[in-house]
C-alpha cells in the first residue's frame, strides 16, 4: 500500500503548480485553470486524509468543491467571455479598471 | 389625541405620498405641501393652548417600545421645547409659500424634502428619549443636505459637503458620549435606559462629565455655530435656496443652543460651571467678530450670516449666564431670531428673484421702486436691531440683563451687539435700498405680490405682538426654566446610592424640585 | 377726564397706524386733517389732565395708569404703566403743543411732497414715542420711548431718502445714538439690578432710604448720562446732529430742536435726586455742558447753511440745560428746555419759511435783503431770535439767566464765565443770521428772486403763535429779584424736582449777575450789527488774517474725518483684513486643510489598489504564508 505521504507531495506539488501557473501566466482562461489544479490539489488532499482517518467527512467536501468549481468554471467563463468582448482581450494587465 | 406624533409624522406622510403623485402636478405639490404644513401649524397651536405653565414635567408625553434595550419613542414637551416646536410649525408654511415661485426645477422633490426636513426638525424638539434624538438630529441633515445641493447656488456641492460633513463630525462624538451615558447608566442601576430624563439623574464624576460634555458641546456648537465652528454657515447660507436659509436660520440653528439648554446643561452641571468662562469668551469673540465681518461683506445672504453668528453668540451668552433672565432671553430671543432673520432671508429671497444677484453693489434706491417691500425690509431690520415695541428687543434686552447679572463685564463687551448690528444691517439697507437708483433693472421691479405679501403679514404681526405682549410666550416657560436651573445649580441636595462603578458618584432620587421648593418659588413671583 | 391721561400717547399712535396701512390711497387734505387732528387731542387731554393738577394743589403727586405687565422674568419685572406728574406735564403740554403746530405748519410746507402720508405717518409715530417717553413711569418704558424717537429721527432724517446724503445722515444719527443708548441700557440694568425696579418712584424711594452707594450712584449716574449725550447731541456725540439737519425742515424744529434731542435733559432732570447723590457726576454733567455750550456756538460762527446754524445753536443750547442740570438747578434747566422749544422750533420753521419762499435756499450767501418780502416770517424770526439772544423781557432771558445765576450761586464760577462766553457768541451768530438774511443786499439766485412769496397761511399762523409764546413763556419764571414767588415754574415742580436747592445770594449779587448777561447778549448783537450790517469787510478781513481759525471753524474742527479716520474706517479696514486674513485663511483654511489632508491620504492608500489582478493574489498569498507560519511557528 502507498503511504498517504506520496499522496500528500504529489497534492502540494499540485498546489505549488498551480500558484506559479497563476502568477507567470498572463491570460484569464490559464489563470483560471490554475485556479482549478489548486482546487484538485485540496481536494487530493482531503481524499487521503479521509481514507486514512477512515471518515467520509473529507470525501463529502470534496463532493462540494467539485460542484462548486463546477458552477464557478460555467460563471468564470462566462465573465472570461464578456470580459473579452469587451476589451478585446483576457490578458490581465489590460484589465485594471478597479485602480485607484 | 397623539397630537406630538400627529405633528411631527404629518408631514413625513405627506412626503410619502408625494412619492404616488406623477411629477408634472407642480402646483398640486405646492398647495399640498402648504395645506399639509398649515395643518401642522393648527395642530400644534392647540398644544400652545393646552400647555399647562404650572409644571415642569413633560407634557403630552406619548411613550412606545421600540427596539428594546431602552430605546424607546417617547416624546413630550416641556416650556422649552414648545416655543421652539411652534416657530418651526408656523415658519414651514411661509418656507414653502415663499419658494412658490422660485422652485421650477423637480418640484416634487423639493416639497418632499421640505416637509421630511419639518418632521426631522420637530422630531429634534419633540424627543425625550436620547436615541430618537440622536436620529432625528442626524436624519434631519439629510433633506438639508440635498435642499442645498440640488437647489442652491454656484458653490451648492461645496457648501452643503461642508455643512453636513461638519455637523456629522459633531454628531458622532455625540453618539459616542450617548453610549457611554448608556452604560454608566446600566452600570449604576442595572437597567437599560436612554430617556432624557432618566439620564439626567446621574450625577458623573466631574472629570467624566468633563470629556462628555466636551463631545456634547462640541456638536451643538457646531450647529450653533460658535466662533471658531462658524465658517459653514455663511457658504451654506449663500448658497442655499431662500426657503432653505429661512429654515436654517430660523430653525435650524435653534437646535444647538435647544440641545445645549436640553441635555449639555442638566446632564453635566459640573463640567459647566468649569466651561463657562471658556464658552463666554467664545460666544463674546462671536459676538463681535461676526458683527465685523457683517459690517464687510458684500454679499447681503453672507451678511446676514454672519448677523446671526453674532445674534446666536448674544443668545449662548445668555444661556451661559445660567439664570432665569438670562435662559428666558435667550429662548425668547430664538424665537425672535427665528423671525427676524428668517425675515431678512425672505427679503433677500424677493430681491434675489427679481434681480439675481445678491452683491449689495448691484443694488441701490429699491425703496423708490419697491414702497411696500421697503417697509417690510425695514421692519426686519429693524427688529433685527432690536428696537424696543418688537420682538428683538424683548428678547435682548432680557439676555443682557441676564448676562449683566451674571457678570457684569460680559454684558459691557456683548452690549457692543446693539451698535454694531445697526451698523451692518442700517448700513445694508441704506446701500440696497436707499440712494438714488443706480441700476436700470431695479426700475423695472415690481413691487410684492400678493402672495410675497401674505409671506411677510404673519411675521411683521406675530414681531410687534411679541414685542408688547411678551408675557404670553414668558409665562409658558417660567417653571421649565426655574426647574432648568435647580438641575444645573442646586443639584447637590438630592443624590442617594454611592455606587462603586468608576464614573458615578450617585443617582439621584428625584430630579424634580420638590413640592415645598415649587410653592416656594410660586410664592417669590407674586 | 384726568383719569384718561394716559390716552395721550395713543392718539398719534392709532393714526400713524392707519397712515402706514392706508395712507397711500386716501387723499391729502384728509391726511394732514387726521394727523393734526390726533396730535390735538393729545393736545387737548395734556391741558386738561394739566388742569387737574394744577387742580390738585401744591402737594399734588400726580397719576400712575399700569396698564399691564410687560416683561416678567425673574427679577427683570417691567410693567406698561404711564404716569403724569408735573414734570410730565410741562413736557407733554411742549410735545403735543409745539407739535400740533408744526404739524400744522408742515401741512403747508410738504404740500407738494409726494410721500405725503409717510411723512404725516412717521410724524405721528414721533409724537406717539415722545409722548411714551416723558410719560413713561419706568426707566425701561422711558428707554423704549427713547428708542422710538431714535427711530422716528432715522426716518425723518432720510426721509428723502433718494439723496445719498440724507440716508447717510439718517444712518449716523441712529447709530450714534445708539452708542448712547448703549451705555443708558447699562445704568438700567445696574438700576435693575440693585433695587430690582425701574420705576422712578422705586429710585426715588431707595435713593432717600440711602439704598445707593456713592460709587453706585457716580457709576449709574453717568452712564445714563452717556445716554443723553447721545440723544441731546453733546460732545462726544454731537456729530450727527448737524448731518440730521437734512431732513425736512419741520422735521428739524420737531425733532432736532423742540422736543427729541432734550430727552436727555428730561431724563437727568427726572432722575434728580439719583444725580444730587453723586457730586462727581453733577460736575461732568456741567463741565460736559459748558463745554458743549461754547464749542458748539463757536462753529455756529462761520456756518454758511442757515439750518446748520441752528443746529449747532441747538447743541449749544442744550450744553446750557446741562450746565443747569449740572449746576442742581433743574427746574431752571427744565425751564430753560421749555422756552428753547418755542423760540428754537419758531426759528427752524422760520428757516423753513425761508426756504420755501426761496425754493429751497439755504445758502446765507445767496439771500439778504428779505424782511420786506417775507412781512410775516421776518419779525417772528427775529423775536425768536431776541429771545435766543437773551434780550430781557423775552423768554430765553429769563430762562438762561437762571442757569447762569445758580452756575454762580453754586461756585462754579469758570462754568459761569464759559456760559457768559457762549452768550455772546449766541448773540453775535444769531443776528449775523438775521442780518445777513433779511437785511443789506440782495443776492439772491434770479430764479429764486422770481418765485419768491410769503408762506401759506397753514406755515405762517404757527409762526405767529410761536412767536407769542417766545415772548411770553418767560413770565411764568421770573428771577428771584422781583419777589420771592414770582418763580411759578419753580413752584410747579417742586414735587418732581426734590434735589435741595443750591445757595442763595444776595439780592446785588443776582442783580450784578443778570446785568451782566444783558451787557454781554447786547455786546454780540452789537458786533453782529458791526460786522455784518455796518462794515462788512470786517470778517473778510479777519478770515485773511486767521485763515487756519476760520478753517478749523468753517471745518468744525475737522471731527467728523477724525471720528471717521479713527472709528468708522479702522473698523472697516481692521474687518476687512481679519475676514480676509483670518475668517477666511485661518479658520476656513483649518477646515478646508483637514479636509484636504483627508482626501491626500485617501488617495496615497488608493494607490495601492492597482487594479491588476495578480497584485491583489499575491498580497492573498502573502497574507496566506504570514497566516500559515503563525500557525506552524
């Protein structure tokens, strides 16, 4: 059997991927998937912490993050969507209507 | 009958329905809004006839559970909250019909501030519980805040930013000194009260009541307003439309020297006695400062504002002089401000929509054009001044013998009120309105309509009955003063219960005088 | 009817009234017909509730009407309430009859006015206040009645007001009487607040039960006077008496020489036994006076506007009733007021008389020569001014002669010569106004000469009772040397006047005394004739040899450029520059800078928000590993 440990580096360097995925990337959409592979990180994480506690607990909220990235993905790309129209792009740094 | 809510809810209904009539019905808005106010008025005149002057308890109290924790509505007057609850009813009628012609613009929404500005003055007047007066007292900024804003001058964004942010500024350090009265409050008795009265019953520690009476004095001497806290006034009555600086001056001013005789006086005696001197000087520096700079200006509204920096610095001097002369003048005396300067705003709002301008220097030789208006004018100025048979002179002459019996070298320096200000207002009118004519559009004005004149004819009568029977209005607060002064000099007599919290030193059983000293004092004014 | 007394005053009020609300549209006959009417019945009701008292007897204490409680607060307890005592008399009986006629008179001369009901109005309204303030009972009564003729004063003064000068003279008078009033609402309140009345019974009664210090009584004492130098024009505050005559010409003999300026000397005179505590006080009342009476009679010399004249003799009259007021002699000064309201009134009105058959002239440059065109107006004008002058056997003798017999009586010698010396200056200016107005040649304007007319009957028949009275008012008051109770004036107000009387001197000395005020009233008019009527280069030459004397003089001492370069422009430059430096720098400055200050440091912390999404994500992780460390560490 595999320790739960293997599990847990391969969810941090799943984590760790996706929070240098959203600050060198430079487009919505792969920020936006970087966004997701943290989400799979944690829920790996709580997946493995459930099966070695032996609780459902974790694997419910898992069940929860799911639905939620789910119904987040169609809001986000839509925002993505309208956001293009608008500007003509999805790059970040032209989109900084909220500076002071 | 509920008569307190009646006048102070009506016209905040009225403003409601307001909401239902389509805009374009503009002369449907101003003749509501008039009969609405005038009803007002007719209501509480009966509060005027049923006033009992023979006690000091607050009459026609009305008391409801509200959110709890001591925050109830109750309202009720006393002999000084009724005079001033009746200015404010008998001058919205002529606000609203002054402004008859004027106000063009989103007439809708005028009159519904106008008359939610009315509930929120009266609410001030009417509350006798501090968080429904903390309410009002800042709700009534609101419909100021837009009146001015929307309606006024070239400068009205300016002005009105200044003048609500502040009289906030001063109001929030209010609420903060409110909440600790709360919970010395709960502290010492075990029970959530905010009632004026019941407030007033504790005695603080005098370094406590130091820093809370600083927070109360500051916000009413704001909206006095006091040297130094007087630079709104004058942007906020330039700019503001005429019905607006009417209110203003009349009523709206009224409520610092109101809230400082309803809640700084009773609830901080001690702190008072060590202020005083420091408030006399203040109030004497705006006595005779904004005497000068009333003699400089060139704009008559700026003028007259700062006249009433310096009427108000007379009026808190006298409040300061702390006797009944003194107090009775100085509530007089608002009553007769409210009139007189509310006048001269008048005068100046029928000059405005004529020519435009309100530069003294575009004027000139009105009088030759204008005879009615002219006599009008003078009886404003002249009660303004003070002259003996109107209303102005009851008033002052009451608060500088107050303020002569209370210190004699107050009275000699705020006396110089009486040249000065025939000085700037004589001086005004001989420019505006004396001379030869020196601007061709002035031959071209038409003296007052009727209706400019059925605007000034309740003023100029209700002036000279004030001035030859001042008794009727002096009678009705007699007790609630002598009972003013017991709070604020004899109080040490009665207080029980040492509590051991670290802000009170005791309650007091009983704040009313008791019966013996009231037939005492019946006894001393035969 | 007596009981009625106190219906005095209303009659003039109730017309004024109906004048300002209707005046404009009911016809002009009709006006002057009310308002003289009103004033007759004043008239009418002040002789026969004088008659009742003279009725009443010697000891007789006169009538109080209370009419209703005033002001009542705490101590502060002031009643409506009239009363008529024998002091009140004599100044009712000049009010309403020296007003009567000159309302008559003006019916004539503002015939042609368009703001003919205003004028008859404000008028009215004058002889309501005066009449309120001699009858008042109180001090606080007394001082709105003092207010009201202040008022009455504003308006007449600009009542043409379209003339920059005359709203300008209207300004100052109010305001400078205010200065006055100021320091008489003082005295009241010490008054008030001492023996908590203002009743003058309630004074008179604590000054003989010794209620008053005599610091106390010094202090009061002059500061009511500060009012009456305010309201009869005495230095200090003289300066606008002069300007105030641009004001109608009935106006001036009403208000500026017969009745309202010598409210001040009623005043002193009513509060005799207050005054009588305070020696100090007595003696600046007679320095002030005597002061007063020279001062002003010298720049009455070289004035070339005959209204000014009188208006400076006005002031320098009044410095007599102070001297006699001054000196404890105050029937003679009440006395002295009394015939200075008839012949002063009758050389206004005939000024005005003057005026109107010249179209308005006042130069005395530009007249002479009219006595045989003005057959009425002439030998009135010249009694009153005998009567000024001081001729025996004419009013104004008698009268001053007895201010200067108790100025001498009473050992204030220099005050005695001072007055002397006004004597001969009143003379010698009053007959250079005669003679240079109806004597020598002619110079008048062509266009005047054309018009040139006797006055209307309305004008002149008040002249001519005037001049009856300048004549004969004198006899109720002959001198001591012609019998011990000849003074009847003096007698009659012995219950009002209770100051002890001064000493007496011998029979010789009062002789010596009056034939020296002759010799001297004889002496100006003497000079006058030189001057003026016998060789008249002789001014022009004395003007070439003290050119800078006659400029101070013509100049009146240049005090009303002092007064404006030290009071009125230091106040408005020192204001100017506090609103533009202080109000506006300083205190607006604080506000709008913390306003400011405010804002600046809104937009320094706005600054970080960079809108950029990455930003925000990376202050989150920041914040995530502080979080993450705080809590593993």
């Amino acid at each position: 059997m595999i320790p739960p440990t293997y599990y847990l580096v391969v969810s941090i360097i799943l984590f760790v991927l996706g929070i240098i995925g959203f600050f060198i990337k430079k487009d919505l959409i792969t920020q936006f998937l970087s966004v997701e592979v943290m989400l799979n990180a944690a829920n790996l994480a709580f997946i493995t912490f459930a099966h070695s506690a032996g609780s459902l607990d974790g694997q419910i909220i898992v069940f929860f993050v799911i639905t939620v990235a789910a119904a987040e993905a169609a809001i986000g790309l839509a925002i993505i969507l309208l956001v293009y129209r608008k500007h003509k792009s999805i790059k970040t740094e032209d989109i900084h209507l909220m500076k002071g | 009958m509920p008569i307190l809510s009646l006048i102070t809810f009506l016209p905040l209904a009225g403003a409601l329905l307001f909401i239902f009539i389509p805009k374009e019905q503009k002369n449907l808005f101003r003749i509501f809004a008039l009969l609405l106010a005038l009803i007002t008025f007719i209501i509480s005149l009966t509060l005027f006839f049923q006033f009992d002057p023979g006690t000091a308890d607050p009459q026609f109290e009305e008391r409801a559970e509200w959110i709890g924790y001591g925050i109830q509505y109750h309202v009720g007057i006393d002999g000084i909250s009724l005079l001033l609850v009746l200015l404010t009813t008998f001058l919205f009628p002529i606000a609203i019909l002054s402004s008859w012609n004027y106000i063009q613009d989103k007439v809708k929404e005028y009159h519904i501030f106008i008359l939610i500005l009315q509930a929120g003055v009266l609410g001030v007047f009417v509350s006798l519980n501090m968080f429904l007066f903390y309410v009002f007292w800042e709700a009534m900024l609101i419909p100021m805040y837009f009146l001015i804003g929307i309606w006024g001058g070239k400068r009205r964004i300016y002005a009105t930013m200044k003048f609500v942010l502040f009289t906030m500024f001063g109001g929030l350090l209010m609420l903060v000194a409110i909440f600790f009265l709360y919970s010395s409050y709960y502290q010492a008795t075990g029970i959530y009260s905010l009632d004026i009265f019941e407030l007033q019953k504790l005695i603080l520690k005098p370094e406590i009541q130091m820093w809370l009476f600083l927070a109360f004095a500051l916000a009413f001497a704001i909206k006095v307003p006091m040297f130094p806290f007087h630079t709104w006034l004058p942007d906020a009555h330039v700019q503001a439309p005429t019905a607006g600086s009417v209110i203003l001056a009349a009523v709206l001013l009224k409520l610092g020297a109101y809230g400082f005789l309803r809640l700084a006086l009773p609830l901080f005696p001690d702190a008072v006695a060590r202020f005083v001197p420091i408030l006399a000087v203040l109030c004497i520096i705006g006595i005779i400062y904004g005497a000068l700079m009333a003699l400089i200006q060139k704009d008559v509204k700026s003028l007259v504002a700062y006249s009433s920096v310096s009427h108000m610095g007379l009026i808190m001097l006298a409040v300061f002089s702390l006797n009944v002369e003194g107090l009775q003048g100085a509530i007089y005396q608002m009553l007769s401000h409210g009139l007189s300067t509310g006048a001269l705003f008048l005068c100046v709002g029928v000059l405005y929509e004529r020519a435009h301008t309100r530069l003294i220097k575009d004027y000139g030789g009105v009088s030759k054009q204008m005879p009615v208006f002219s006599a009008f004018f003078l009886l404003a100025v002249l009660s303004s001044v003070g002259l003996p048979g109107l209303n102005g002179f009851v008033g002052e002459v009451l608060c500088l013998f107050g303020i002569f019996k209370a210190n004699a070298v107050w009275a000699i320096l705020g006396i110089t009120t009486i040249i000065l200000a025939a000085g700037y207002l004589l001086w005004m009118f001989q420019r505006v309105m004396q001379g030869p004519i020196t601007n061709d559009k002035i031959r071209s004005f038409p003296d007052l309509s009727l209706r400019e004149i059925m605007v000034f004819v309740p003023i100029a009568i209700l002036m000279f009955w004030m001035g030859i029977f001042p008794g009727t209005f002096l009678r009705k607060m007699d007790t609630s003063i002598n009972h003013l002064i017991d709070q604020v000099k004899n109080r040490e007599t009665y207080f029980s219960q040492a509590s051991d919290t670290h802000n009170i030193l005791g309650i007091r059983t009983d704040s009313r005088p008791s019966q013996e000293s009231k037939t005492q004092k019946e006894e001393d004014s035969r | 009817m007596a009981e009625l007394f106190w219906l005095i005053p209303f009659f003039p009020a109730l017309s004024s009234l109906l004048l300002i609300l209707f005046g404009r549209k009911l016809p002009r006959k009709y006006i002057a017909f009310q308002a003289c009417l009103a004033v007759f019945f004043s008239l009418a009701l002040s002789i026969l509730s004088f008659l009742s008292l003279l009725g009443s007897g010697h000891e007789g204490h006169g009538l109080i009407k209370n009419l209703f409680a005033w002001i009542h607060s705490g101590s502060f307890k002031v009643d409506l309430s009239l009363q008529f005592d024998q002091l009140t008399a004599v100044m009712c009986l000049v009010v309403s009859g020296v007003g009567f006629l000159i309302h008559v008179y003006s019916s004539g001369y503002m015939a042609e006015d368009k703001s003919f009901a205003r004028f008859f109005a404000y008028m009215n309204l004058f002889t309501f206040s005066m009449l309120l303030l001699v009858m008042a009972s109180n001090l606080v009564l007394m001082f709105v009645g003092w207010e009201g003729v202040g008022l009455c004063s504003y308006l007449l003064i600009g009542f043409w007001f379209e003339k920059p000068s005359a709203a300008d003279a209207g300004k100052k008078a109010f305001i400078v009487n205010r200065i006055g009033d100021a320091g008489f609402m003082l005295g009241i309140f010490f008054i008030l607040l001492h023996i908590g009345s203002a009743e003058f019974a309630a004074v008179n009664h604590a000054v003989e039960a010794g209620g008053f210090a005599q610091g106390l009584a010094t202090l009061i004492a002059l500061l009511l006077f500060v009012g009456a130098i305010g309201k009869s024009a005495q230095i200090p505050l003289y300066v606008w008496l002069p300007d105030a005559m641009e004001g109608p010409t009935p106006v001036s003999a009403l208000i500026h020489a017969a009745t309202m300026v010598t409210a001040g000397v009623y005043m002193v005179a009513r509060m005799n036994l207050l005054y009588s505590l305070s020696p100090v006080a007595m003696q600046v009342v007679a320095i002030v006076g005597a002061l007063t009476a020279v001062y002003a009679a010298s720049m009455a010399l070289t004035q070339n506007d005959i209204k000014r004249v009188l208006a400076y003799s006005t002031i320098s009259q009044l410095g007599y009733m102070f001297i006699g007021l001054g000196v404890g002699a105050y029937s003679a000064a009440v006395f002295h007021l009394y015939t200075h309201a008839f012949f002063k009134s009758l050389l206004f009105l005939g000024a005005g008389s003057v005026m109107h058959a010249l179209s308005g002239e006042l130069d005395l440059r530009k007249m002479g020569g009219l006595r045989k065109y003005l057959p009425l107006t002439f030998p009135t004008f010249l009694i009153a001014t005998i009567a000024i002058a001081g001729v025996p056997f004419f009013s104004g003798f008698f009268s001053k002669d007895a201010i200067l017999t108790s100025a001498f009586a009473n050992g204030q010698y220099l005050i005695w010569a001072l007055g002397l010396m006004g004597a001969v200056l009143t003379a010698f200016y009053m007959f250079r106004v005669v003679f240079l107005t109806f004597y020598g040649k002619e110079r008048l304007e062509p266009e005047a000469k054309a018009h040139l007319h006797e006055s209307p009957k309305t004008m002149t028949i008040p002249l001519v009772i005037l001049a009856f009275f300048s004549i004969v008012a004198g006899y109720v008051g002959l001198p001591i040397v012609l019998g011990k109770n000849v003074n009847l004036f003096d007698r009659f107000l012995e219950p009002v006047i209770h100051a002890p009387h001064g000493a007496h001197l011998s029979l010789s000395s009062e002789w010596m005394l009056i034939l020296a005020s002759v010799a001297v009233a004889l002496f100006g008019i003497f000079i006058a004739y030189v001057f003026y009527l016998k060789k008249p280069d002789i001014p022009h030459n004395l003007v070439a040899r003290f050119p800078w004397l006659y400029k101070l003089l013509y100049n009146k001492y240049y005090m009303d450029e002092i007064y404006n370069a030290t009071f009125v422009n230091s106040t408005i430059k020192g204001s100017e520059l506090v609103y533009k430096h202080f109000d506006l720098k300083v205190i607006d400055g604080a506000l709008n800078g913390s306003a400011k200050t405010m804002n600046t440091i809104g937009k320094l912390l706005s600054s970080l928000q960079t809108g950029l999404i990455k930003d925000y994500a990376l202050v989150f992780l920041l914040g995530a590993l502080i979080l993450l460390g705080y809590f593993v560490f």
